[in-house]
C-alpha cells in the first residue's frame, strides 16, 4: 500500500471510532476471545467494557512494523495510563480480561456465558435514565481530555443548569421525592 493509500485507510478507522465515541448513546463493548490492534482499538472507542474471563486485549501492531493507527495510541493511555499503554504498544503483548480490568482497560470481568447477559442488562439500566442528562454527561466526560481543565469545568457548569430547563429534571426530582421510578421523555 502507498502512504496515500495508508493514511485514507487510516481515516476511515478514525471517523469510524470517533463516530462511536461521540454518538450521544453510550456504547457498550462486550469482548469474548481475542480484541487485537484494530478490534481493541474499537473497544477503546466504547464507553463501557466488559470482558469475559477468556478475552485477551492487546495491541500487537509493533509485529508488522507499524503501530495502532485508529486511535490506539491517544485512547489506551487515556484510559489506563501512559506506562500501561506504552508497554503494550512497544511489546505488542496481549493482556488477559483480568489484568486488563486492572489496568483500567475493562471495567468488569464476567464467565463466557453470562456476558451478554450483562452488557444488555448494563444498557438497559442505563436506558431507564434520562436520555438527555446521559448525553450530555457523556459528551462532558469526553471533553476531560480536551486540555483546559478550568473550560471543561465552565461546560460543565453551564450544562447542569441548561438541565433544569428539561422535562426529565421535572420527572426525575418528582419520582425521587414520590419515591417511584420516574418515567423519562428525552426532552
């Protein structure tokens, strides 16, 4: 392949992870088996993993001569930390779900068979809440890594009182002091 060639293939990647990174619903990762260069660079662009106690993560493109070329390198630091990211991208070493989950990598372990099973039930307790206040919250703690940490918190400030203008903030304050479920709207 060319560098033209390379690179266009490599924007493809990244507009396809950023779209799942900022798509206003959160993105569930469910890892079973082998999550490798590009497969954990998607799950690095999902909100919440679980991974089952068989998965191995890992970043092993420093084996073709190259390295992770769809966010691989901004993301895996991000979410664990520089050392972490540095040693699997400079070793192209697999980690398995449960060191992962140490790293910050995965945010739950689970059996092969119960693993479905917990990432719908995970998207359907998120579901019951306020479609607005989880996308925005989402869209906030996106924007942790955007450098001017005193801004971040500006937006932060500014959206929670653009939420008491929503019908869910009504819902949500009268099912809290009726002591029922409330029934969100998404407006």
């Amino acid at each position: 392949a060319s560098v033209a060639d390379a690179r266009a293939y490599a924007e493809r990647g990244h507009d396809l992870f950023m779209r799942i990174e900022q798509f206003p619903k959160p993105v569930i990762a469910a890892v079973n088996g082998f999550a490798l260069g590009g497969g954990c660079e998607l799950v690095l662009a999902c909100d919440i993993r679980i991974a089952s106690d068989n998965a191995r993560l890992g970043q092993p493109e420093v084996n073709l001569g190259i390295f992770p070329g769809w966010g691989g390198t901004q993301r895996l630091p991000r979410l664990t930390s520089p050392g972490f990211a540095k040693e699997l991208i400079f070793t192209g070493r697999h980690v398995t779900a449960d060191e992962a989950k140490v790293a910050g990598l995965v945010n739950h372990v689970t059996t092969q068979s119960e693993l479905l099973e917990r990432a719908v039930a995970m998207g359907e307790e998120i579901a019951k809440k306020s479609p607005l206040a989880v996308a925005v919250a989402k869209e906030l703690v996106n924007a942790v890594f955007d450098g001017d940490y005193h801004a971040a918190l500006a937006r932060e400030l500014a959206a929670f009182g653009d939420a008491f203008a929503t019908e869910d903030q009504r819902e949500g304050m009268a099912a809290f002091f009726e002591k029922r479920e409330p029934r969100f709207t998404g407006r």
